[in-house]
C-alpha cells in the first residue's frame, strides 16, 4: 500500500472516529442531538468557505441524488467549474466531494483532514457527517469552484448542510421515509425539508402529494420565496425511452437524459426549474447538453443487458413503485431474480407488496453495515408476503447464486433495497468481470446463510 493509501485510510479512520447516525439504529437516530450550532462554528472558524460559490441546495426522500447531478452536469456543460456534494457513497468516500464530475483525490482528502483537525478539536461533539459536510465546502473553495450543488443528508431543517445561503431551495419528491427521525406524517417530513427555505430565496418543488405541497406552500409563503412548482408551474411531457436515453420535453424545449424511469424525466424537468430559478446564467443548450451527458450510478444501471444485470438505489416503498413501473415499461413479461437488503428502519412489507409481481425469488442477503437487517428476518417478512426467497450471505455470494439461477432462464438479475448492499453488489460484479472463473456454483436452501 502506498503512502498515500496509508494517510487516506487513516484520515477515514480519523473520520470515523465521531458520532456517526448513518451507522445508528432508528432508535439512537431519533434520540440524536442535531444542532446547527456546532456546524456554524466549524464554518465561521474555517472562513465560511460554503459562501464563496454560488450553492443549489437539494432536499428530498427520492430523487434529490438525480436531481443534483442533472443540475451538477448542465452548470458543467455552462462552463462552470462545480462542486457536487452527495451522501452516501457506493465505493469510495471521496465519491461524495466532486468537482467537475469527479471526485477529490484520496491526496487531497487527506491535507483537507489534516487542515480542520485543530478546528474540530475546539468544537465538542461534532459527528462525522458534519466534518465531511465541512471539507466539502472547504474542498469547492480550494479547488476554486464557482458554482456547486449540495446535496442534503438527512432531513433539511437541522442537516449540516442547512448552514449554506443558496441561490435556490430544491425540494424533490417526498414520501414516506425515515420516520423515526423526520416524523410519522407527510406533512411532518415536508415540515422538515421545507426547514431548507430561506427568507427570499427562490424555492423549487417536484409534484408533490397535496398534503406536503400545502406545507411547502405555507413555508414559501411565510419566508417570502417565490416557489416554482413542476407540473403546476413547469410543464414536461415524456416523449420516447429506450435502454440508452430518454427524450422529453420541457416547457418548449427538447431534452434527453441516460438516466431511464419516467421519475427521472420528473428529476429533470425539477433540475431544469431549478437551474432556472436560480439566477445562475445558464443556457438551455447548456441544460440539454449537461443533462444527456450526466452520470448517476445506481439508477436503475443496466450492467449487462442478457441476461439483464440492474444496479438500483431503491429503499422504501414508493422508489420500489417506480421501479416496478420502470422495469414493466422497459422489460415487460419478464421476473426478476431480487437481491434485497434493508436498514432495520425501512418499510419492508411495503417494498415487498409493490415488487411482488415481478419476484421469480428472493436472495436475502445482509451489507456490512452495523444497521443492515438481520437475514432471518428478511426471510419472515417474504414469508408472510408470500414472496419466494432464500438466503445468501455474504452479499458477494447472493450476486453469484442470482447469477446462476437467471443463467437458467434469462431472468433478470436486480440488486435493490440498500445503497449498501447494491454497492457491495457492484464491487462484487466488478469483480466478477475480471475473473469469470470466480463464479462458483452456490447450493443452498431457504433459511439457510451462506
């Protein structure tokens, strides 16, 4: 391992070593102390760097990852140098800081670490997220970024991010998600994003069920902001799909996107209002040229097309309904062999009864991850679905036995339900393709962990 590799290891285990929610159950999650006051004072003693750049700032339980990115790309395509901030990452940490599409070297990494250390150990009780959310903003100021795009973690009202004066406030699709933390109602959640509207800042909305749109609506109200609602404001109309693009059009104009899934087409027509919202110059022929070059991996990512291998980011109940729909209209008649995981807080019975009906069988499989649901459970729970399932672990093996059984009959590989669990299924696929010899033939029977 090089020096390098060593510093970065290190700076992640440096990282690691605060309070980080993303590895807490639901239960320490909802008892959490988040605090916006901590993150003002990282900020203001690192030189309030997240004000050197024009910043669109992303909320929202589906979507706001695509959102960002379609943003992130068309800003690029104008010529602009831009930041992109995301969470979580599938294969390296430093995916979440981005600049021009890329992300920061594990070099530069490690001197931003060493650079806020003495700043961090005058502040107690910082968590790991809020010191990531920091080198970001700090990272856009010394790659000299001028425009970026930041995407929130949790919530919106008391995210790290919320520190941040943006040009306009984007709030995607909301649903049914992290409950324990962001309340049990619609109206609660969208109380929590709409936490990201600042006084006289233009607001951005997706469609919205009307029970969070009478929230958003109120909140602009009360702040002043000027809100652009998509559908109702900004008009867009898919026009053709196929496994490579997507054309559509919004407003007047004609677009086209990689991305598939009739909610991307909603994303976009989202990132178009609020790239225009924003007051940030940026051409429509800038906008169609960023949004057909845009990168978003695990979005329905089509890894092999016979039989079909998919990558998806899928993980409550509504993302699943999409995906369904998505997987009807580009692969109809065809079942899918389920690699499925999920954090221990998620709606899993809900996921199950949209995806039923396209389900040949369940691999139940369990991520690395300290919040990952046990397997005998997942098995219970597609049980009392009366879904098919058996279990394979570790995940590396559940890919290999999907694999095995859609070789049979060209059903289609699907990994879904964890961000962690598709990223391991990636690696593993990776992996894979340099040794096909490594796809050893698994045996096993329901209920059995492998």
């Amino acid at each position: 391992m090089s020096d390098i590799e060593i510093a970065y290891n290190n700076a992640l285990d440096y990282l690691y070593s605060f309070v980080d929610y993303s590895l807490k159950h639901a239960s320490e999650l909802a008892k959490a102390e988040f605090n916006l006051d901590r993150m003002f004072a990282l900020m203001e003693a690192l030189g309030n760097p997240q004000n050197a750049y024009p910043i669109i700032h992303v909320a929202g339980t589906k979507g706001k990852g695509s959102v960002s990115a379609l943003c992130a790309s068309a800003l690029q395509a104008a010529g602009y140098k831009v930041g992109l901030y995301t969470s979580p990452h599938l294969l390296d940490y430093c995916e979440r800081i981005q600049v021009n599409g890329e992300p920061i070297s594990h070099q530069l990494l490690v001197e931003l670490v060493e650079d806020v250390k003495p700043f961090v150990a005058k502040i107690p009780k910082l968590t790991t997220f809020e010191i990531t959310t920091a080198l970001g903003f700090l990272a856009f100021a010394r790659q000299g970024c001028n425009a970026a795009v930041v995407e929130v973690g949790l919530g919106g009202r008391l995210d790290a991010t919320n520190v941040v004066t943006p040009k306009v406030s984007v709030i995607t699709s909301l649903s049914m998600d992290h409950m324990a933390v962001l309340g049990d109602t619609l109206a609660k959640i969208a109380g929590e994003k709409a936490g990201i509207i600042k006084e006289g800042i233009p607001v951005a909305s997706s469609p919205q069920k009307e029970e969070a749109l009478e929230v958003i609506l109120r909140v602009a109200r009360e702040k002043n902001s000027p809100l652009t609602v998509v559908g109702r404001d900004v008009t867009f109309e898919p026009k053709s799909a196929s496994l490579e693009e997507q054309k559509f059009r919004i407003q007047n104009s004609e677009f086209s996107i990689p991305l598939l899934g009739t909610h991307q087409v909603e994303n976009a027509a989202v990132a178009y209002a609020a790239l225009q919202a924003s007051g940030i110059p940026v051409s429509d022929e800038s906008i169609q040229k960023g949004f057909s070059q845009v990168k978003w991996r695990a979005r329905f990512e089509i890894a092999r097309r016979d039989p079909p291998v998919i990558f998806d980011s899928a993980h409550n109940q509504d993302s699943f309904a999409k995906l369904r729909q998505t997987l009807e209209e580009y692969f109809p008649g065809k079942e899918v062999y389920l690699i499925f995981g999920a954090s221990e807080d998620k709606n899993i019975p809900g996921m199950f009864a949209e995806m039923k009906p396209k389900i040949k069988r369940l691999i139940a499989t369990r991520a690395d991850h300290p919040r990952a649901l046990e397997v005998e459970k997942i098995l219970d729970l597609a049980e009392q679905a009366g879904v098919e399932v058996e279990a394979v672990t570790p995940v590396e093996s559940a890919l290999a036995r999907a694999l095995e059984l859609s070789k049979n009959d060209g059903s289609i590989v699907l990994s879904a339900g964890s961000m962690f669990v598709t990223a391991e299924v990636m690696q593993a696929w990776n992996k894979f393709a340099l040794a096909p010899a490594s796809l050893l033939t698994v045996e096993g029977r329901r209920g059995e962990e492998r």
